[in-house]
C-alpha cells in the first residue's frame, strides 16, 4: 500500500480526527475528515468509484447523522465505493459492538485507540502487510521486557 490509500476519519471532534489523521498519516496513508455521517456520505458520493476510500474510520455518537447510521447507508451504495470501516468509540458495552457489527462495520475499537493498535488494525483492513508488520513489532509483548 501507498500515499494512494485514502482513509476517511469521521468523527465530530478535531481533536479526534487530528490524531487520527496524524496516526494514519505516519503510517504513509492518505487521510481525508468529515464531522459527521452526512459529511461523510457527501464525500463518498462525490468521490465515486473514480477514487473511491479505502477504509473508513468512524465515531458512533455524532450530529446529524450516527455512525451506524453512516455504515447503514455506505452499505447500501454501489459496490465501487465498498470498503472496510474502522469502528472507533467511547462505547464500550458489548451490544456498541454488534450493532456496528450489524450496522455493516468490520472492526470496532474503544476509544482513545493505543497508536500502534490503531494502525495495525487499519493495516489488517487494508491488507498493507508492510505496516502491519510495522505496528505489531512496536506493540509490547505481555510479559516480556520490551
């Protein structure tokens, strides 16, 4: 994978997306922002299967339009602008989980994200062996003196 890989990081908050984008960023992918679902879906749609996103990274609780909202209806576009989404959210019970799940996403993780396992998760989803081999060897052994 290179800079080609485009990433969408939706979320309501800056402070969460600069750091996402800045995580994604130094990964050596590129990185576009929404502030919630319905930017999202504007940015998708104007895209189109021209330059299509590669994976989606998206909060839950935002204005206008969810992110199981958001998912819902990414999932009910055409086939071009299908990719995985990232599910990251303070939401932590077990029931966020499945209905992101159901929602369409294909990983959810809790918020804040630990970097490394942030990309790597993104990495996995992209299929970039390279930066997941990255991430994986900077996230500590359990047990081990690293």
């Amino acid at each position: 994978m290179t800079s080609t890989t485009r990433i969408l990081v939706v979320d309501d908050a800056a402070t969460v997306r600069m750091y996402h984008r800045k995580l994604l960023g130094d990964a050596g992918w590129s990185t576009d922002e929404a502030v919630n679902g319905m930017e999202a879906l504007e940015k998708v749609v104007a895209a189109g299967d021209q330059r299509p996103f590669d994976l989606y990274v998206v909060d839950i609780n935002m204005p206008k339009l969810d992110g199981y909202g958001f998912v819902r209806e990414l999932r009910r576009l055409q086939a071009a602008v299908q990719a995985p989404v990232m599910m990251v959210s303070t939401e932590s019970q077990l029931q966020d989980a499945e209905a992101a799940r159901q929602a369409g996403a294909n990983c959810y993780m809790i918020k804040p994200a630990r970097p490394a396992e942030l990309v790597l998760s993104a990495a996995l989803l992209l299929g970039d062996g390279p930066a997941a081999a990255r991430a994986a060897a900077s996230i500590p052994v359990k047990g081990s003196q690293r």
